[in-house]
C-alpha cells in the first residue's frame, strides 16, 4: 500500500491553513517528500508524519514557495540525529541551488547527494526497504522555468504458486527470493527464473505529482491510469485561463480535464493561489469534467490500497 499526505497546498504566500507546497508520499517505513516551500515540518508534525523516514527530497523547480522550507528541514533532521544518507533529486540546475542551500544549513550530520534526475530511478536499488521493481519517474512540465513532475510506481508481481514452486523443487525457504522477483540456483546448477512459478502481473499502484505546470501531454501521457493525481490548480475560474497560460499554471477546469483525458482514477486540486479563500466553491466545474476531483487541504491524506487484496 502506498500513503499519500498533503502538507501544503498554498501557491506563492503561506496562509494561516495553507503552508507552501509539499507532499509526502510512504510505503513500507519508507518516504519520498516532494517539494519543501515554508511551513513544511509544521504541517507534518500537525499530519503524524515522520520525515526521518525520508530517502530523498524531490523538487519540481527552484522556485522559492517550492524549496525555502529546505534548509530548516535539513538542519532539523541533523539535530534529530539523522546520519543516514539523504538524496536530492531536481531537475536541470540543481548543482547551483544546492551550492546555495548548503551554505544556509551549514555542516550536517548525514551526506546529502544532490542528482539531476532525469531518467527513472529504481528505489529498491538506490535505498533498499522499498517493494522490488518501484519506480520514480522525472515527468517534464511547462512552466516558467525548467521544471519536472513525478510518477512513483509500484508494480505487483503475479500471484505466487506453490504448487509450480514444489514441482520445480524449489525449497521453501526460496519462495520469497522468487516471489521478489529475483532467479535462484538449486542444487545441481539448475536456475529458475520467477516466471516460472509467479502467474501474468497484477494492477500495482501509481502516483502522479505534477509541481508548477500548464497543461501539457508529457504529464497528461504520464497521468494515464494513475491511482492519484495532485495537481497544479493555481486559478480557480476558467476565465483566468489566459492568466494561467502566462504565469505556466493551470485552472480548476483544465486539471479536470486532463486527468478525464488521462484516465486518471482520482484528482486531488493544489497549489491554490492566495485569491483562492474556499477551493470548495469551484470544486463543481472541475467535478463536471472529472467526477474524481476533490479538493486538497493541508493534511489530507490516502492510502492507496491494491484493488486485489493479498492472499
């Protein structure tokens, strides 16, 4: 299962409820955060959520809602006594940014690595803890400066049988080596692979955190299916449509309707610009294209549960 939290959903000023943007996204004693704008460690502290479980920091771009909850975060968790590594991925830019940023947290306690990404990365391989085969996918967006999305994938293997398992020999205590994905040797030098005693892929689950954005068909392709899609919906009236175009953003109406094109199962509406007082006012126009839509708030929170529960 995977548990998405909202800790900001405010666009370029903190509101008394709404810090700047940041989400977290956990699985299994493990945890992505995505974005850090001010008021970040507040309103995890108000979610019950544990940054110290965090294996990287994913920023969107470098604009300041988007990053200046940073370097307070850093050196909280160096006084909390982290000394466990902390990645920081970013799109094109990030060597500068955290040139900048390690200047105003000083020295810490634990290695940050500071990595462009711009391909997937397979976070079993680089952190360990996660399900075999998850994924984070880099997702180009069209914004004002060079910016990126997210996908996290987490893919779910065939149903495991032991009948095939004890036909081929295999010894118990194997099992779970196969139902991880991974081949073994028996005795003899005979390899079985997982395939042989896992069946056809069942439906895994999929997040979507689109950053700073207009509409574009990088995010809507990347959007297809997804469990969750957090959205950038900075306007709130589709008369501002031309306002969102200038500034790169994107209105209550044209996240619904990409997320509709995108086949995406649910839509959560963030990064509200101050104008906004109630989200909920316009909640029906985009709720009249996708029916799915609902509004953020800090806090709010989901798990996302594998619609084929484990036998």
């Amino acid at each position: 299962m995977l548990t998405i939290t909202l800790l900001g959903t405010a666009a370029t000023m903190p509101l008394p409820d709404r810090a700047l943007t940041a989400a977290v996204a956990e699985c299994g004693g493990h945890s992505l955060l995505f974005d850090c704008g001010e008021g970040t460690q507040t309103a995890a502290r108000r979610a019950g959520v544990n940054l110290m479980k965090m294996d990287a920091v994913c920023l969107t771009h470098y604009h300041g809602d988007h990053i200046f909850g940073l370097p307070g975060l850093l050196q909280t968790l160096g006084c909390q006594g982290r000394t466990r590594p902390l990645a920081l991925y970013g799109p094109k830019g990030l060597g500068e940014v955290w040139a900048a940023l390690r200047v105003l947290t000083g020295p810490l306690p634990y290695p940050v690595y500071a990595e462009v990404l711009d391909a997937p990365a397979a976070l079993c391989e680089k952190f360990g803890g996660w399900p075999q085969s998850a994924k984070l996918t880099p997702v180009p967006t069209r914004h004002r400066v060079v910016s990126q999305g997210y996908r996290l994938d987490l893919p779910r293997a065939g149903r495991f049988s032991p009948e095939q398992a004890r036909a081929l020999g295999v010894p118990v205590k194997q099992w779970k080596t196969l139902q991880h994905g991974e081949s073994i040797t028996l005795d003899g030098g005979r390899v079985i692979r997982p395939e042989a005693v896992l069946g056809p892929a069942r439906q895994g689950l999929s997040f979507v955190f689109s950053g700073d954005t207009a509409p574009c068909p990088a995010l809507e392709k990347a959007a297809a299916g997804a469990d969750l899609l957090l959205c950038d919906s900075t306007y709130a009236l589709p008369e501002q449509a031309a306002q969102a175009k200038q500034y790169g953003h994107s209105t209550f109406g044209q996240s619904a309707a990409l997320a509709a094109k995108a086949g995406a199962k649910r839509l959560w509406l963030v990064h509200y610009s101050p104008m906004i007082t109630d989200p909920e006012e316009e909640l029906a126009r985009a709720q009249s294209l996708f029916p799915a839509a609902e509004c953020g708030y800090d806090g709010k929170s989901v798990t996302l549960q594998y619609e084929e529960a484990e036998e």
